[in-house]
C-alpha cells in the first residue's frame, strides 16, 4: 500500500486552516528508500537510507539539460503566465539532477509517472524522459496558442468589418451616394423590375431594398425583409390567363362535367359574354347553396376549366382568427401572408376562379371575426386594393371570380350575404342521380378501381335500388361510394382470374352490397287511423313526416 522510495523534505512553514486542518510548506532534498517497517499504528514508521546519486557532467548530459532549458523557453513564449517563472528557476539551477526534478515536478503528470521518474535514478535517463515529456507538453502548447490565435483573429476580422462598414456608410451617406448592392440585393431589383408592380408597390419595394442594404446580413432583420421581398416578387401582380371567351365551347365542357343545373351554366356563360363585349368587367362573386354532395365544389373546377383559368381552393369551415384571411403583421416572428394572397400565389396569375368552401361555418373568438374581413375581399367596390397585413400594400383582386360555398345561407351574415350572388342548388331526383350515376358515377369508379366496360355493367334498375335502398341523401356522395363498393369486389374477382362480364341487376344487388337499409314505410303507417303525412325541410333537403 505504500510506495518504497520517496522523497525527504524539510517542513519550511505550517499553516493552520480554519476547518482545523493543517496545511504545509514543504522542501525535498533528497531521495530515500525503506529499508524495513517498524511501525503501522497509529501511523507509519519505517527505517530508511538516502539514496546518494553521483553526478557526472558529460557532454551527453550537458547537450539534454539544454536542450531542457531551450524546450522550456519556447514554452515560456507560447504561454509566459505558465513558462516564464519555471524558465527562470530552471536557468539558474547548475546540477542538471535537478532541473529534472524541478521541470518534473511541475508538469501536472499523474502519481504513476511522477513515482516512475522519482525511482529513475541515472541521471541521462531521467534527462531522456523529460525530454520526451517535455516535447508532448511543447506540441500541446503551439496547438494550443494556434487555436486561440485563429479564434482572435476571427473576432479581429468580425470586429474590422464592421468597423470598416459603418465608416463606409457613414462616408457614403456625408457624400450622398447609394451603396453598392450586393448580389443578393441586385437579383432581388431585377425580379421588383420584372414583376411590374403597381408604382406604389414598387417604391415600397425598392424602400426595403435600401434598408436591407444597411442592415448586416447576418441581422435577423434582413432575413425577415428578405422573406417579405420574396413574397412580394413572386405574386403575379401583371399575369394574368386568357379567357376562354367561345360560349358554346365553355357550354359544351360544362355539359360534359354537370347534369342538368341550367340556371348556374346560363349565369356563368352570361358572364362570358358580357366579358366578351366589356373587356374591364368585374368578376361576380357567386354563392353556391345546396345540400352536400350536390357537385358545388367540383362545379367550381368546371367553371374554371369552361373560362380557362386556373383554379384554386380554400377550406373556411372552423377558421376562427381574422389572420387567417388578411395575414399576420411582420413584427411577429414567423408572419406570413393570409390565404387569400396564399392562394393567389399559388395560382400564379391574377385572375383565378377562386373558390372559398364552407362560408356558412366560419367562427368568431376573441382573435377577430374572419367573415367581417371577408367583407372588403368580396366586395367588387373595394377588393381592387386589399390590403395584407403581411404585405402592407394593395393587391387588385377585382379581376378574380369568387365563388362561395354553403350548406345554408341563413348562418351567413348579413353584410357578407349581401356582397355575393345566391344560386340555390337543391337536390336530386331519383331520375337525376340515375342519368348521372350513368353519365358520370359509374365510368368514374370503373377507372378508378382499374376495370374496363366490359368486366361490368350496371344495370339502370339496378341502380335506382341502390339509390332507394341503400342511400338516403339530397346529394350523391353515398351513391358513388355505394357504386365504388360493387367496383371493388369485381375488380377483386378480376385479380384472382375470373374475367366473365358481370351485370348488375337488381336481384343480384344484395349480394354485394348486404340487406336493405331503407324501407318505404308510407303505405303501412298511413293504413293506421289518424296517422297523416307532412312535409319537413331540414339542411340536406326535404323528407316527410307522420304526424
């Protein structure tokens, strides 16, 4: 447990601390080595002789103890709080026995090797391990002082510029000369030049421009006026589609999408018309009201295709935050334009048919009312300069057809309903959904579920059974979901190998698609004395009642 050389010291001063411990300065002089133990409690005891070590000046010795000194010297260089005092000491030590023990000593090297150079006792040999050991201790310093060098010269550098770029500016500005932009800064000019702007929109443009060539570009700041720049060049302030002014080529595709709804293709190709006599006329804004299913959002694509625009759509229903539609302010981190400005840059021109679904179910919280901002953007009057607040500047969307979307009208506002057109789209007869499960349904799930006519036929008694006693709706989503499920299993039939033609036919229409959900119950509850029928409106149309 006890090492069996060590070293004899002089005790040169005692300190008593105030935890009652105490601490000692202390002198070695010599080395020594326990001959024999003659006492362990209550503490050691040992018989000991001085290990007498002679010393002879070679050159070999002369030639190690310098170069000793000329490694601690550039080591003092390299760090002089460290080095300079251990440099001093060692200079004026004559024995080069010595300079080991002191150089030794105050290296921070573990009890291990501390031990190991106390019991080398020649002298060369202790100079050659110092040597080495001090070699290691010289490369960790020159990589030490190169590291906080670059690092100093990093700050330096930073520290230059900017020193240097607040000058030039302040020349600059003493001279009332515009900086140089950078390369940044000039591609972004180029696409302000490009977009043609409106002349307010562009000096505002050009007004961030110029700040952002007096901010760093590290700043946050610039990061955020630049976002704000791109969003501004990338909106198609000038670019419009050419409509598609032939009436009877716009009323030839909206035949092949839709059944029936004359009143809403005759207003759409009146509109057409009207735009074909007056060039500058303003988009209506329409209002399509009917139960679900009915097609009112997949007219809005029919519409758009007709005219040849492009189509975009957003979903109102559950929005609750006037940002929503006009955009959060550039002082919060994060801002971007509302989805209006979203949605037109993502159509990429200036004059989309733009469909706005669900405007009976938006909400009011404490963060604003969306259908009160609605109002200035569905407004023909006002909406050739909304506002952003994101862009904080005036976008024209006077040439944009807005097309609303409800179930009913009666939870709309007031002064949002009064902006728009009503078109009422009520549901289908029995006859109608049989010509358009015809027409459209069932070539629709045939390619979707990836069967050709001849693997299936639908028969039109068929159908109307499905339409009686599977389905219960105003619209037709449950019928093509229904139709879907009876594609589904032939398509499965098909993959396993069987290929003869199925017809659908009312008998077989069980097999597929289970028991009857529906009854007619009319005959057999109007036979009770004093049951009579009325009729009942509710949001997805008409049914009856017995009262």
């Amino acid at each position: 447990d006890i090492y069996t050389v060590g070293t004899a010291v002089h005790i040169m001063k005692m300190i008593k601390m105030p935890d009652e411990t105490v601490q000692l300065l202390i002198q070695g002089f010599a080395r020594i080595e326990i001959e024999n133990m003659t006492q362990t409690q209550p503490y050691f005891r040992a018989k000991v002789k001085t290990i007498h070590i002679e010393e002879e000046m070679t050159p070999e010795i002369e030639a190690l103890s310098r170069n000793i000194l000329s490694i601690l010297e550039k080591i003092a260089s390299l760090s002089p709080q460290a080095g300079n005092e251990l440099y001093t000491m060692a200079l004026n030590i004559k024995k080069p026995s010595r300079i080991a023990d002191l150089v030794a000593s105050a290296l921070n090297l573990p009890i291990e090797q501390q031990q190991e150079f106390l019991e080398t006792y020649d002298v060369k040999m202790r100079l050659e391990k110092l040597n080495v050991l001090l070699n290691k201790e010289l490369q960790l310093s020159e990589l030490s002082s190169k590291i906080q060098s670059d690092i100093k010269e990093k700050i330096d550098k930073a520290q230059r510029e900017y020193i240097l770029r607040e000058q030039m500016k302040a020349i600059k500005k003493e001279l009332g000369e515009s900086e140089e932009m950078t390369g940044e800064l000039k591609e972004l000019h180029d696409r302000i030049v490009k977009a043609k702007m409106p002349k307010d929109v562009e000096k505002e443009a050009e007004k961030e421009i110029d700040r952002m060539s007096k901010i760093p570009p590290a700043s946050p700041e610039y990061t955020v006026s630049r976002t704000y720049l791109e969003w501004l060049v990338s909106l198609p302030w000038s670019v419009s589609t050419e409509d598609n002014l032939d009436i009877d080529q716009a009323k030839r595709v909206l035949d092949e999408d839709h059944y029936d709804l004359d009143k809403i293709k005759e207003r759409i190709l009146e509109f057409l018309a009207v735009r074909k006599l007056k060039k500058d006329t303003k988009g209506p804004i329409l209002c399509f009201v009917g139960p679900p299913g009915v097609g009112k959002t997949s007219l809005g694509k029919s519409i758009a295709r007709a005219m040849g625009r492009k189509f975009i759509r957003i979903s109102l229903g559950g929005i609750r935050d006037e940002a929503d539609i006009r955009g959060h302010r550039r002082t919060y981190i994060g801002a971007l334009p509302g989805r209006i400005i979203q949605g037109i840059r993502r159509a990429g021109s200036n004059n989309p048919v733009f469909m706005m679904d669900e405007v009976d179910k938006i909400g009011v919280d404490f963060r604003g009312d969306p259908a009160s901002a609605l109002l200035e953007v569905l407004d023909p009057e006002q909406n050739n300069s909304f506002t952003d607040h994101y862009l904080d500047v005036p976008f024209d969307l006077s040439k944009v057809m807005f097309i609303t979307t409800a179930n009913v009208f009666f939870t709309i506002p007031g002064p949002l309903l009064d902006r728009m057109e009503i078109l009422e789209l009520s549901g289908y007869t029995e006859e109608e959904k049989l010509k358009i499960a015809q027409r459209y349904l069932v070539p629709r799930q045939l390619d979707a579920n990836g069967l050709k006519p001849g693997n299936l036929k639908f028969d039109d008694n068929a159908i109307m059974k499905i339409i009686r006693d599977y389905t219960r709706e105003a619209g037709l989503r449950n019928l093509e979901r229904e139709i879907g499920t009876v594609c589904r299993k032939v398509a499965t039939d098909v993959a396993r190998g069987k290929h003869e033609e199925v017809t659908l036919t009312p008998d077989k229409v069980a097999g597929f698609l289970g028991p009857e959900r529906f009854f007619s119950e009319v005959v057999e509850r109007i036979k009770q004395p004093g049951v009579a029928i009325g009729l009942a409106w509710t949001q997805t149309g008409g049914d009856i009642i017995f009262i």
